[in-house]
C-alpha cells in the first residue's frame, strides 16, 4: 500500500494521509472515511506524512474520478491561497469545485447533439458545393471545427435543415454524445470590429500577449474600455489560446454576456451565483474541457480550469465584490495577479476608478499604466454641481433645486437616475417627543423601517420586529420614520411626478438575478422615466437616454471610520456621475450635500479621480496603511464581551513580543455588536508582508478555535475594518 495526500473539509492544517493501492495523481476526487462520516476529499501533491503509523491509517474508500478536476497549476495556487490568508488548508481547493463536484456528483457532461465532419466532408472543396451558399458556409465554419453542438451551430444561423442536407451528402454526422473534446478558438468574428479611437488603439498596443505583462487600463467612463477587452481577447483567440474575463457580482448581465456572444463565433460560457447548481456544473465542465474559449464570471470563477489560457481580463478591479468576506477572504484580483504571473500570461484590470493598490503599483513600475481620456463616442463628461442642502427647501431630503432639474429632463423626454445608498423606508423608527430610536435587539444598530411590509428590520443580522406606537421610553404616541431610504424615496418621488414611470433598483426590489433583469429590461423599454436605487446602478450597465444623475445622499461616506469608506465615496460618485449623458444627449450630475465645501469635492466635481486618489495615497503613506505598508485583521466575536476582549488582549501580547509587527487594539468593531455577538478586532501592521506571515502563520495554527465560546479569524488584505 502506497501513503496518499488528501485535502479533506475541515479544520485542518495540510493534508490527511490515508493508504491506497497505489500513487494518486494530484486532483482526483476520492471518498475517504473521516470519524464516523464518510466524506469526499481531493488528492493534493504534498507528500504524505511518513511518520504516521501505518497501523492507524485507513484506506481511501473509492477515487471518483478518472483524470484530475483541477490542473498542477490551480493546485500550486489553491495551496498557495490557504497559506496566504490563513485559512484551513482545504478551503481553496474546494473552492475551485463547482458544488455539484463537491458533493460527490460525476464529472460528466450532459449529451448534446453533435454534427461532426466526416471523412469525406474533411476533403470537400466547398466551392463544390455551388449554388447552396447557406450550406457552403457551415462546411466552411465545420473544416475548421471538425465538430461543434447544435446549439452553437444555431447560434451561427444555421438551422437543422442546412445540417440535414449535408448529412444527406455524408458530409457531416449528427450524434447525441456527452463529447469531451476541447475545441480549439478561431477568434473569428460575427460582427467587425470598432474603430478604435487614437487613445484606445495606444492602449491596445501596449497589451503584450506573449509574457506576464500586468496592465491597468484607467478610462474614464464609456471610454471603450470594453472594446479593448475584445480586441485584445480576439488576438488571444487567434493565436488559439483562452481568455478569462473577470466582472463584478452584478455587473455580469445578460448585456454584458450579449456583447461577447454577439461578437465572437467562439463559445463563451459565463459562471455566477444566479446559474442552477447543474447548469453551473455544466459551464464549469465546458470550461475545463476547453469548450468555451472565453470564460466570463464573478469572484470565485478565478479558480476555474481553463486549458491553454492566455489572457485575464479583470473589469472593474476596484469593486469590493472581488473581495470575499466570509470563510476564505480572499481577493480574486490579487488571486488573478499570482495566476498571470504564474502561468506567464497577460494581465489587464480596467477601471474608471482604479484602487489605490493598483495606482499604487502602476505608479511604482510594477504595472504599465495605459489611460483613456476621453469617451469612445465622443460625449462629454456630464458637469458635476452640489447642491448646498442647508439652503434648500427640502422633503424628505430631496431639494427643490434637484426637484427642478428633475422636471425639466422629463419634460425633454430623458431619463433620470437618483442614487440613495440605503435601502428600505427610513434609516431609523424615531419618537418625536423624546428622541427615542428603535435599536436591534441583538446589534449595535438601528433598525430600517420598511414600509411595504410594516416591519422594522435590522441590515446586520436580518431580526425583525414590528414597530412600536407608543414609545418605551416617554409613553408618547408620537413615533414616526426618519430619514429617507429608497422605498420612502420612490413614495416622495411618485407624489410629486404621478405620472412618471420610476423604477427602483435595491436589494428588496431586484433579490434575485431574474428581477433585476426585469428591471433593467423595464427601464430600456420606458420612456421618459425616474430610475431610483442603490449602488447597484453603479455598475456597468450602459443607461443609453439617462441624461441626470441625482445623487440623493452621499454624505455617510465622508465621515465614517472606516479603511476605505472615503476610496469607495469617490468611487461610487464618480461611477454613479458617469452613467449620465452615455448617449447622444448631454448629461449633468447634481449632488446634494450638506458639507458642500469638504475637500473630497472638489476634485471629484472636475471628474478628476486621479487627484482624489493621490491625495488618499498620501494620507496612507503618513499612516502607512495599505498599499504603503501591510495590514491583517484579527476579528473576535462572543456572546461575552470580556471573552472576545482577552483572547485578543492575549493574542496583541504575542504579537508585540515578536517585535516584528505593529498592534492596534483591542478595540470594538466599527458595529461593536452584532447577531448577538460582542465583536473586537485588533490590527496588525508591518512594513514587511513576510513579517506579517512569519508572526500570524503560528498564531493561525496554534490558538485555539474553541469556538463554542469565541470564534475569531484573521483577515489579510481586509478591505474593510
Ligand atoms: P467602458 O467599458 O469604458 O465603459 P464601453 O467599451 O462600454 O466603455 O464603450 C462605451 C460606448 O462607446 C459603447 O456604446 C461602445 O460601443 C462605444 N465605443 C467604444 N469604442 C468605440 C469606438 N472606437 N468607436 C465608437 N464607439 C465606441
Ligand atoms: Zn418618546
Ligand atoms: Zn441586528
């Protein structure tokens, strides 16, 4: 019997040695038994621990696969990911797995019907083929695929009956099969490609394909960052290599799918939250196969297989979605940069708003930074003005000035977005009499009173209660909503333009995938009408007759204490900014404010980002926060507040003795309590990141997670405190 590596779910540290006939081959999924259960777990290269006594250790149950899911490269980095960030050895691996892998499914692709050349079609010359142009361009398209499904086929336009009648000719075979033959990429195209402007084709020049050539495309939005995307993907698709394309969670829409669909003949495949549990396992088969030549997905599809990929594109790498925030918090554009580099590819992160790491690294050589000025089709840059709210008549925080405008681009039959980060009726169930407030019962916040559903619900851990008439604290009868959220938002909205169509985008409104997409199918058929919601208008979607953006509320981001909250203010401003005047029609951008004059403005009103940004780099240079130094944080969560307070008081005395990093705390979390939970977090800083491992890699392995009483965890790169 031969000692076999295996990464079991658990809390472990590496792997689990178990016996086996003979050697595995890294990732192939096996049963093994763990305790009483039996569990499915996944060969890894590490060598087995010799040490072990053989007597103890069992035999591998059943190996479920034939060749490995994942390649040497993905397992090199899944190991990589566990101990980088910390996490138990196994999580990365399982990651990469689609759940239907996970839990012990075949990896297996469905039949599909295949036309296949024959023999003969092989050695056809289609101009034999005379007069049938519809026939003599499938053989065509088919000499160069040898096989494809019929499903991509109709998406080239032919239908069954050209197939048949090239069956008839024994040209072609159709087969129900479960093919798994890769299908080399063509990079042939249905619809030719833009013109790029000037600035576009300078950037694309600079997009080197033969080497890990990290890139940030910065341009401003609507500068055809996109375009560029394509073409460089369609060069990688010529030279028979896949691309992966990276978008944020809400950013992958049926839109942006359509545009790759709509221009390459090769097939793409998409993977996010919203596919079924088979269809995902079927996008991700396809992928690994090297059946798709371009893979387009959220966060957790960077860990997909693809074969001979030769490309990553990362758009919108500045949004907090690529960054996860439970179990492994890991970042996918970091986990993208290692990839590239890895595998020696390519690399391009496009952003109107790029984050200051990456600015960072751009300014320090380590990328090559390429800018676009200016918008592809020429539109302007829509004018950015406040509004001084401490002189505006108001209701429910919508000023008359905004009312105004809103008005009058109604009348010109556009259509207006107002942005209002906070969802529900109002931020806070209020008693007028006294000043009493609705708290959550198990947090350290207010609840959000919701009004569709006469509920109070809190935003941290879902509790809700119905809202109180007499107040708890002065027995008054005077409790009322304060504060505007988007449902509230919509109400006063429709008051004051009934006739309007508004349609709202926020969590409660577009839950799911499907509603979302009715929505932003609802907005491209109305007319003039009202668009209102939340920072989920700030991603990617092309509004074409938007011609104001209104943004009802952004003040909470001036003063909020958290790492990144004034990064994410500028972000969201300059992004939400730029889906006005996307057309032919000019655009403007009002923002309603009470602090007119705080600095952030004022670069951020001349669309001038970069400022903004250097300026936040400076202030992160004197406190040597990221991307100037190296930042972890340990978080403690217990239902004892002095509990979570001295493990981490135990855990900063460790840590200052190494002498090797910088500690802050304990201190409360920004949201002190939560669930129920008395939470505290202690940040570790260095000026070395190997510092930062060499101190928190035995604290990870060797502190108790006696987590009946407090769970803690640690959070490298976090992104928000
Ligand atoms: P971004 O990704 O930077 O927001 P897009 O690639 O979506 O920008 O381009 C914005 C708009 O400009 C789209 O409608 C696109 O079709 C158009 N566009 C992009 N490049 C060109 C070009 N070279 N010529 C004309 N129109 C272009
Ligand atoms: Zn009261
Ligand atoms: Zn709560």
């Amino acid at each position: 019997m031969q000692r076999v590596s295996i990464a079991v779910q658990g809390p472990f540290n590496g792997p689990l040695t178990y016996l086996h006939s003979h050697k595995l081959a890294p990732g192939l999924r096996c049963k093994v038994s763990l305790g009483s259960r039996t569990v499915i777990g996944l060969s890894v290269a590490d060598a087995p621990d010799e040490a072990l006594d053989a007597a103890k250790l069992k035999n591998v149950t059943e190996v479920l696969d034939t060749a490995p899911l994942l390649s040497e490269e993905l397992l090199n980095i899944a190991n990589w990911m566990g101990r980088y960030y910390l996490h138990e050895f196994s999580s990365p691996f399982f990651l990469a797995l689609p759940k239907l892998l996970r839990s012990g499914k075949k990896a297996e692709l469905k039949k599909t019907r295949w036309a296949t050349l024959t023999l003969q079609g092989q050695h056809l010359d289609c101009a034999q083929l005379g007069g049938a142009a519809k026939q003599q361009a499938l053989m065509q398209v088919m000499q160069k695929q040898q096989s494809a499904t019929m499903r991509h086929l109709k998406s080239l336009g032919f239908d069954s009956a050209v197939v048949n009648a090239l069956v008839k000719k024994q040209l072609l075979n159709v087969s129900d099969e479960a093919n798994e033959e890769s299908i080399t990429p063509t990079g042939e195209l249905f619809e030719s490609e833009l013109r790029l402007t000037e600035e576009q084709q300078t950037a694309l020049s600079h997009i080197k394909l033969d080497a890990y050539a990290p890139c940030l495309l910065e341009g401003v939005t609507g500068s055809g960052k996109t375009e560029i995307y394509l073409q460089a993907i369609r060069q990688c698709l010529q030279q028979g290599k896949r691309a992966l394309v990276l978008v944020p969670e809400i950013g992958l829409t049926p839109q942006t799918l359509a545009r790759f669909q709509k221009r390459f003949q090769d097939d793409t495949v998409a993977l996010h939250s919203g596919l079924t549990d088979p269809a995902r396992h079927q996008a991700w088969l396809k992928a690994k196969l090297g059946q798709a030549a371009i893979v387009i997905g959220t966060r957790s599809s960077i860990l997909t297989p693809i074969p001979n990929l030769g490309l990553i594109v990362v758009d919108e790498e500045h949004d907090a979605s690529y960054k996860q925030q439970d179990t492994l918090r890991y970042h996918a554009r970091d986990i993208a940069l290692k990839r590239a580099h890895d595998l020696n590819i390519p690399i391009v992160l496009g952003s109107a708003t790029p984050s200051l790491e990456s600015l960072h690294n751009a300014s320090m050589g380590r990328f090559a930074h390429l800018n676009l000025a200016n918008r592809a089709n020429g539109s302007s840059l829509p004018p950015i003005e406040t509004i001084d709210m401490r002189k505006q008549q108001h209701q429910n925080g919508l000023s008359e000035r905004l009312a105004h405008r809103i008005k009058s681009h109604l009348d010109d039959g556009n259509q207006i977005i107002l942005f209002l980060n906070r969802r529900g009726y109002a931020p806070n169930w209020f008693c007028r009499s006294c000043g009493w407030i609705a708290d959550c019962t198990f947090c350290d916040a207010h609840m959000t009173y919701h009004r569709a559903q006469r509920t109070n619900i809190c935003h941290h851990c879902g509790h809700r209660e119905t809202p109180v008439h007499k107040c708890p604290n002065c027995h008054e009868t005077t409790l009322e909503a304060m504060g505007t959220g988007t449902e509230r938002a919509e109400e006063t909205i429709s008051q004051l333009f009934p006739d309007t169509t508004i349609i709202r985008f926020d969590r409660d409104i577009a839950s799911t995938r499907n509603k979302l997409e009715q929505q932003l199918a609802r907005t491209e058929s109305a007319g003039p009408a009202i668009i209102i919601g939340t920072q989920m208008l700030a991603k990617g979607h092309h509004f074409e007759r938007v011609t104001l953006v209104g943004i009802w509320d952004i003040d909470g981001g001036l003063f909020s204490a958290d790492l990144r909250a004034r990064e994410r203010m500028g972000q969201l401003l300059t992004q939400v900014a730029g889906r006005a005047g996307r057309g032919e029609r000019k655009g403007e951008v009002v923002v309603q404010t009470w602090y007119p004059e705080h600095p952030v403005f004022e670069p951020l009103l001349k669309h001038d980002y970069r400022s903004f940004a250097i300026e936040l780099l400076e202030d992160r240079k004197r406190t040597q926060l990221p991307p100037f130094g190296y930042l972890a944080v340990i978080r403690c969560d217990s239902a004892f507040a002095n509990l979570a307070e001295q493990r981490l008081q135990e855990m900063a005395h460790y840590l200052l003795n190494t002498q090797k990093v910088r500690v802050l705390g304990p201190l409360p979390a920004l949201l002190s309590r939560r669930a129920g939970k008395h939470r505290y977090m202690l940040l570790v800083q260095s000026q070395k990141r190997s510092h930062l491992h060499e101190v928190l890699t035995p604290l990870h392995r060797h502190y108790p997670r006696d987590a009946k009483q407090v769970s803690w965890h640690i959070d490298i790169d976090p992104s928000d405190l």
